[in-house]
C-alpha cells in the first residue's frame, strides 16, 4: 500500500492510502517494495518550521530543488511534511544502495509515478534490463510530462545513495526535456552529479543547505518543549552552540534530558562521548568509512582545524586531500573553512577524541607535537603554543613565542590572559632559554621582581654561552631588563636596556619587528616610566609622546594607555588639569572600566594612573566624593604598590584627598609611596614634604614645616607653588618668593601653578597691607580658575581672603561656579549647589541629539537607526561627549548634563 497527499478543509496535508493495486516488479524480477512510495510517518516530537516550509515552497517555481545536509540534519521530515501539504499529483521514492544501476532507478521511478496517480503511458514502457535504460524511454516519458497540464512533483529521498554517473545524467536529460511538467526534489547527504551551476545560474534552483537546516536557539528551546523538556532560552542557545542546531543532537540530548532530575545542567555538562549522539554518529558516519579515513578522522580530533598537509603530518601518509573532500562532499561532519582549511562538527570531534584514547591510547600527546611541529614553521603561532603545552612540550612552545619575538604578547593584546593562563602550567623541569624568559615574563607581569631576574639572569647566562643567531631572544631579554628596571626605579638600568634593544633590532629580521608593535612599544613605555620617577619630565613626555600615537590596534593598547596615563600624570605635575584630564579619560578604555577588569589579564594598567590623576583634578576641583570614588577603584588593581610611578600617584592622590577632608595625620600616613626603588623621585619626594609640611603647620610647628620643605625646589612646579604658600603661612615671605621665582616659566607652567602663584603673592600683598594689589592678584586668580573649575586653592586658602571675596566685584567673578563661605555685607548665605562642570561644556547639535538618547535609555544600536547614523559614528560623538562632560560612563553624562540643565 503506498501513498499519496491529500489536503482537508483547513488546507492541511495527510497521507492516504492509494488502494489500487500495483502488480509491477522490477527488472531483477523483484516485486516493488512499497513502503519506499509512502510519505515518511512524522514523529509526536517533530517540530513545524514555517521559515523551511516557506522556503521549499519555491520549488513548485523551479524545475530543481536541492535539500542538502549531514545525517540527522532533518532533510526527509522536512520535505515529508512539505510534499503532504501539496496536492496531488506528488510522487515519493526513498532510495537504497540497491538502486545505483540505471534500470532498477528507472522502473522505480516510473512505479512512483504510477502510486501517487500520474502514470507513465504504456508508449515509455518499463525497463527491462537493470543495468541500461533506452533513450527512448527517457524521450518518450520526458515529453509526456512535459505535455503535462498539472505539473508532476518528484522527491527523491536519499538520493546520495544513487552513485552511477549515468543515472544523473540520463535525469538531467528527463529534468530537462521535460519543461513546466515536473519539479524534482533531490534529499540527499552528498552533491549530486547535476550541472547545479547551470540552474542556480538562471535562477532554476531551490536549495536548502546545513546551515538553513540547523535549529535557531528560539526553535531548538521550541523542539524541547515538544520533548518536556522546559529551560530558559540562554540554555537552549548554548546547547545550539554546542551541537551546530544540529537536528538530530538536538533530538538526542532532549530524550537524554528529560531523564535527568536537572534537565538544564543535563544539556549543559553532557558528556557527547557518553550519549546516545554518541552511538548515533559512530553508527552513521564513522563505521561506515575505510579504515584509512578512520584512522584519520580519530587523529585529526586533537585539531581544532586542519588543512590537508596538516592531516597528513598526523597519520604520516599523503592522502588526506582527496580523503577530506570526500568527507565534505558527502556532509560527513567534517565542515571546509575556505583556503583548503577544514573542522569537525563540535560533537563529532568530542566524541572522536574519546574514541582516540580507547582505540590509540598513548598517542595524543604525540599528536599534538607533531601539529606543533607542523604548525610552527608555518607560522601559526597561537595553534604551536596550543598543541605544545597540550604535549607537554614546554620547550616547544616557549621557543615559539621567543623566536617570533613575541613574548610582548604576555604583557599586551587580545590573548596576553590567555598565554599567561597556558604558560603557568609550565612545568619547572623545563630549562632552555626561551623557558627561563617566559618565567621572567610571567613573575615580572606581577611585578615579582625578585623571581623575574632570578630566571631572566639564567637565561642570559645560557644565551651568553649561546653561538648561534638569537636575536629575537636577546631581544626579548632587553624588553624585560627595561621592565625591571621600571620596577626598580633604575634610570641608568633602563637606558643600558634601550641602548641594548637598539642594537639588537638590527639583526632581528624586519618583518617580524613589523609583526609585533608591541615591543618596541611596551620597551619605550617602561623607559618613559623610569624617566617620569626620575624627574626628568621633557625626556618622558617625548618617549611616551611616541607611544601613545603607536599603531598597532589591539597588540599595543596597553602600553598607549600606560602611556597616556603618564602624560596624563606629567601635565598634573605641571598644572594643566584640563589637559590632564583628557589624557587621563583617554587612558581609560572601554574595556577596562569598573565592571569589566575581572575578565581582563592582571597587568601594570595605564588606566590605573588615569583614574589617580583623575581622583587629583577631582580634589582640586572639590568633588571629594568622586575622587575617594576614583582612588577607591585603584584598590583592587593588581601589583599597584610595586611600580614606583603608580605607588607615588595613589599615594598622592589619596594624601592630597584626605588633606582636603582636614585629616593630616592620615595624610601624612598616606603620602608615603611605599617602594624600594633605586633613585628618588624628586617630584614624589616633593609631594611627601609638601604633605608633612602642612601637616606641621596646621599642628602650630611652622619652623619644622619650613625645614620639611627644603627638599622641594620648582623643578616641579606646583610643588614649589605649594610649598611657598607653606613658608609664607610660616611667616617667612623671603623663603616663599624664593621658591615662586625658582619656577621655571614657559609652555610647562599651568594654570594650576599661576593660580597659586597668585594666591600666593596676593596673601603677602594683603600682609604688608597693599589691598589693591591683593585683589588685582586675586581677580586674575579667579580668572584662570574659572576655566578650569579650580576650587581647591581658594578654599584652602585660610581666613586671609574671605573679607576680599565679599567685594562685589571679587564675588562677581566667583559666581556661578565657586561657593564660597562669606557672603556679601547684608546678603543672607545661599546653598551651596551642585558642582559646575570639570570643563567647560559646548556640546555640537548632534552630540546633543545623542546625549537625549542616552537618556532615555536608547543602546548604541537604537541610537544609530534613529538618527540614520552607523554605530561607529554613534561611539565617536560619544566618546566626545564624555570627555566634554569629564565622565566615563553614560550614566555620568547622563546625570552631569541634568545638573548643568542640558536636558
């Protein structure tokens, strides 16, 4: 009994059995087995995919149509239930092995025909002979199909079991020659032997292929729904990363899962090599290949992708190229990536891995060192660093990432948590150069500076004893003696460093210096590091100046951040705030905000020092709130005691804050930096008496004060600002004018230090009793402060100034931007309001159009389709808007524009 589609009254397919008696057999004399004529039965659990439907639908508009996908991938449901909906004439034939000669395909064909109600006349006749078919039975049929006025559809399940060369041709001729009177649907595992180029070039083909098949997360969590099985959609779209949307793992995992007591651990954790999916692909695709394509398809599971020489480099053979099209072409779970580049289907791969260790044990190991091997000379750094560690070949990998002189990469890029992850299972037996160096890396990376020189000095003695060319390693030790000598505050060490490096980047061949940025960029860091502790700050600026404009993208961002955070630092010390401040939002990079660190590599973090010159402006603009904030997210930065320039920025900061909150004790806990480092750092050294100073003076010690102070000199300009205010509270105006004039004047001296200048010099006008020349000092003083929201100098200025600010002209130009205590004679004290802008705000038309988006919680994305902008452009005018307001996140901006009544 066969079948044929039948529509009901709400336009839905059926199977219903043809009664009519079907005599026929085929040429071998076999009778015709009819069950291959019937419509397959859909299972309970089946799930209707309208977006496939659809799709397939375009087959009844051109003569071929193509459904083409691994086993289990859901091909024969899915035209099944698509041929059911369709009304008659509908012919279905599944096909098996036996079918390959041309005379038994043909007489099946034609008796399809005759069960679904559109025989063939008796003038094409029947094939007599199994192995060869009459071209004029072909003609004859072609011709009434295509005199046809209902056009026949033919599916052909498991077509890829039809491998004789003549039958596809002899049904191209029939597709052909038969015009708008048939439509032909080939379900098949493989490529069929048609000329598809010919109709997919005149838009006469329907084709449906794996990835159109694969299950969506959104019909994967559908499917096992169908299975009882109920999880959240997150679950089902990890279980569909995991199998592809695979149809049939699906299936499998869902019947698995819904015997398990938690169905969603169960579809997390599952192990593939201990499942039913398990049983289903060794069944379907691997038992039924030579032991040839076995053996390979076992060794190639340690690869996360491979290329034909790859492949044979694993099996020592040399024919993997003709064995791994096969498997593609047959969808046999082996996927191509283009350039003759391959990968195993995720679950097939876990479960040939299992079956590599039962059937190969002890040879893993072996095999991921002959990929590395393989790899290396190739050039695939990251996949020789891989199969070596999973070797166990330590000596291999770190020789790799020595030679290719990229052992920056631990400190810098995209994948610097991930070398350091690998290279820390690194065993200690392992004691060439290249190890001793990655040990050097990895220690001095946590600014372990003592167990970093002990293995970079070994592996310096072993390279000195070394005759042959590695210049990539000496290299490589030069960046890390830079390093170290950063940590050990060495000027003369981190110079000898440099020098070194210079020479040695002439023997290291130029492309490799052009593939890794990185170092020359993390070596120039570490040298305007060393430098800024010294002091020397034009020296400094001009090395980290280079770095911050390098190239390189991603491989060099954390030494531009680094660098940027010192410049950052260096125009504080000169006091530029505004510029400071800019430099310092720059060095906090989106990826490395609050919230973010935890997933990112613990290494020395220029945004560190930006938050820290950050949490400065801060105190000096007296949003002490914020700054405690900013130096509160230092906190848990790694290693942040052991680098001198970090150490003396937070302690700074943090001392500078709490002197603010009139806590000196604290303060003067606080200023000490805490690091051993070789040289003192004049500017550090300044800022600890500054704080020391003060806190004398404000105990009535006013001699101890000014002997702390000797130490201070204008070298550093706004120390030597502060200092003089210190000896004038002292009561010592000679030593105070001393320090103002020892400041170097020029492009370096910013309006932070003219502003205490001025005080300065306007409280020792007032003292010798000049009023007019105290508030002339002290209306230019305002003035310069206003741009730059300068609060500080003023409100710690002492009881001096309150009787000149209540001069209406003096008040006038403090109005609006800084509260001060004493209000004019006869006016009643006002509230004090929300802090004005750290700069001032002139945001364009457009960067304020986005602002009203962000506030009315629009993303990025929503933002771009509203004002018909790309996303990149939307990113763009907001990193603007952030550093006109001074903030780092959108809720920043949000609420500063609302005070500032932009909004």
């Amino acid at each position: 009994m066969s079948a044929v589609a039948e529509i009901d009254e709400d336009g839905h397919g059926s199977a219903v059995p043809v009664v009519a008696a079907l005599p026929h057999t085929d040429p071998l004399g076999d009778p015709f087995l009819r069950a291959r004529f019937a419509l397959p039965a859909r299972p309970r659990t089946y799930l209707r995919r309208q977006r496939l439907i659809d799709h397939l639908d375009q087959a009844l508009t051109t003569p071929l149509a193509l459904l083409n996908g691994p086993a289990g991938a859901g091909k024969t449901l899915l035209a099944a239930e698509w041929a059911c909906g369709l009304s008659p004439p509908v012919a279905w034939l599944s096909f098996n092995s036996g079918d390959r000669r041309p005379g038994v395909f043909w007489a099946y064909v034609l008796q399809a025909l005759r069960a679904c109600g559109a025989p063939a006349s008796e003038a094409v006749g029947t094939p007599a002979n199994a192995s060869r078919v009459g071209r004029r039975l072909l003609s004859t049929l072609a011709a009434e199909l295509n005199d046809r006025d209902r056009p026949v559809v033919l599916v052909l399940d498991e077509y890829d079991r039809v491998t004789d060369t003549k039958v596809a041709e002899q049904l191209e001729f029939v597709l052909h020659h038969a015009g708008q009177g048939l439509h032909l649907v080939l379900v098949t595992r493989t490529e069929p032997l048609l000329p598809l180029h010919r109709y997919r070039a005149v838009g006469e083909l329907t084709e449906i292929r794996s990835a159109e098949l694969a299950f969506t997360p959104e019909e994967a969590a559908a499917l096992l729904e169908l299975h009882g099985v109920n999880v959240p959609l997150q679950a089902a779209r990890n279980l569909v990363d995991r199998t592809r949307g695979w149809a049939a793992g699906l299936g499998l995992s869902a019947l698995a899962a819904r015997e398990s007591s938690d169905p969603e651990l169960y579809l997390k954790e599952f192990e593939a090599d201990r499942s039913t999916v398990a049983d289903f692909l060794l069944a379907e695709v691997l038992k039924g290949q030579t032991r040839e394509t076995q053996d390979l398809l076992l060794r190639v599971s340690v690869l996360e992708r491979f290329c034909p020489d790859l492949a044979n480099a694993l099996t020592h053979r040399i024919d993997a190229e003709p064995i791994l099209a096969g498997l593609h072409r047959e969808n046999a779970f082996v996927e191509r990536l283009g350039h003759s580049w391959y990968q195993l289907h995720p679950l097939f791969r876990e479960i040939l891995r299992a079956h590599l260790r039962v059937r190969l044990p002890g040879l893993e190991p072996e095999l991921h060192r002959r990929a590395a091997q393989w790899l290396r000379p190739h050039g695939y750094l990251p996949e020789t660093l891989a199969h070596s560690a999973a070797a166990d070949d330590w000596d291999l990998a770190a020789g790799a990432l020595v030679d290719d002189l990229a052992i920056g990469r631990l400190f810098t890029g995209p994948d610097a948590h991930d070398l350091a992850r690998l290279f820390s299972r690194m065993a200690p037996e392992a004691t060439s150069p290249a190890t001793d160096l990655v040990r050097a890396a990895h220690d001095l990376s946590r600014h372990d500076l003592d167990h970093g020189l002990a293995s970079l000095r070994h592996a310096e003695e072993q390279l000195a004893d070394d005759a042959r060319d590695l210049a990539a390693a000496r290299l490589s030790c030069a960046l890390l003696e830079a390093l170290a000598a950063r940590l050990a505050g060495s000027p003369p060490q981190v110079e000898r460093a440099a020098a070194s490096a210079a020479e040695l980047r002439r023997d290291v061949p130029a492309h490799l210096l052009d593939k890794h940025p990185e170092l020359t960029a993390l070596l120039l860091t570490h040298v305007g590091s060393t430098l800024l502790w010294a002091g020397r700050f034009e020296d400094a600026r001009a090395v980290l100046s280079t770095v911050a404009g390098a190239p390189g993208g991603a491989s060099t961002e954390v030494p531009r951040e680094e660098a940027m955070g010192h410049l950052a630092l260096l125009d504080y010390l000169n006091g530029w705030p505004g510029r400071a401040e800019r430099k310092a939002l720059a060095s906090v990079s989106e990826a490395d905000r609050p919230g973010d660190r935890a997933e990112r590599p613990p290494q020395p973090s220029g945004s560190g020092i930006g938050r820290l010159v950050l949490a400065a402006v801060a105190v000096d603009r007296n949003e002490l709130d914020r700054a405690q904030a900013l130096i509160d997210e230092t906190a848990d930065l790694p290693f942040r005691t052991r680098d001198p320039v970090m150490a003396a920025g937070r302690a700074f900061a943090a001392a500078r804050l709490l002197m603010a909150r009139g806590k000196m004790r604290a303060a003067v806990e606080a200023a000490d930096p805490a690091v051993l480092a070789a040289v003192a750092s004049p500017w550090a050294t300044s800022q600890e008496a500054l704080v020391t100073s003060a806190a004398h003076l404000a105990q009535g010690r006013p001699d101890r004060a000014a002997e702390v102070l000797q130490a201070v000199s204008g070298d550093q300009p706004v120390c030597a600002v502060e200092a003089a205010s210190i000896q004038l509270a002292a009561r010592r105006p000679a030593a105070a004018f001393e320090l103002l004039d020892s400041i170097h004047a020029g492009e370096r001296t910013g309006p932070a230090v003219t502003v205490r200048a001025a005080l300065v010099r306007a409280r020792a006008a007032d003292a010798a009793g000049d009023t007019a020349t105290a508030r002339k000092l002290l209306a230019q003083a305002l003035l310069d402060a206003r741009r730059e929201r300068l609060r500080r100098p003023f409100l710690d200025a002492g009881a001096w100034i309150r009787p000149l600010m209540a001069t209406a002209a003096l008040h006038d130009l403090a109005a609006g931007w800084l509260t001060y205590a004493v209000p004019l004679q006869g006016e009643r004290p006002a509230p004090q309001s929300p802090p004005a802008p750290l700069v001032a705000v002139d945001l364009s038309v457009r960067e304020h159009d986005i602002l009203e988006r962000v506030a009315r919680m629009m993303s990025t994305e929503e933002i771009a389709a509203d004002l018909c902008l790309s996303v990149n452009t939307v990113k763009t005018h907001l990193k603007s808007v952030y550093r006109k307001l001074a903030v780092n996140r959108r809720g920043e901006a949000v609420r500063r524009a609302r005070g500032l009544r932009m909004l």
